[in-house]
C-alpha cells in the first residue's frame, strides 16, 4: 500500500510516497527531521540546501562504510566455510 509522507524542513515541504509499512515511514520521517535540525542548529547560517546536501552526503559516507563492512564479513564468512571443508 502506498503511504505518501509530508516531510516539512525548515520553511519548505516535501511530499514523497512509499510503499512500505507505516512505521517504517515514521521513522524516516523521523530521523530525517533529526538530522535536519540538528545540521541546521550547528550551522544557523546555512539554507534548507546546503543542509540537506550535507545530509546526502553523510547518508552516501555511510552506506558505503556498510557496503565495505558486508564485503569483509562476506569474505571472512566465506574464508571460514572453505577452511571447514
């Protein structure tokens, strides 16, 4: 089921749809509104854009930290089963 989420940053809205259950929209929503005033209140000088730029830009840092942390576990997972043949 499509859920549609009003996001509101700063002075602007940002209306986007979903197709996930409902608690997982709420905390997007969520921690997108954390991140948000949190940047905005370090750096009170800043736009609606250049805070959310940085908030793409940590969003992209981490999940590629995730994807080299899963390669490793992949490739020591795969290490572990070959040594119990």
């Amino acid at each position: 089921m499509k859920r549609t989420l009003v996001l509101k940053l700063g002075d602007k809205s940002y209306e986007l749809s979903a197709d996930v259950p409902e608690e997982f929209v709420l905390a997007v929503v969520n921690r997108i509104q954390n991140q948000f005033t949190q940047i905005k209140n370090s750096s009170s000088d800043a736009s609606v854009d250049e805070v959310l730029v940085v908030m793409l830009a940590n969003s992209v840092l981490n999940e590629i930290q995730y994807e080299e942390t899963i390669s490793k576990l992949t490739n020591k997972l795969r290490s572990f089963m070959t040594n119990k043949r």
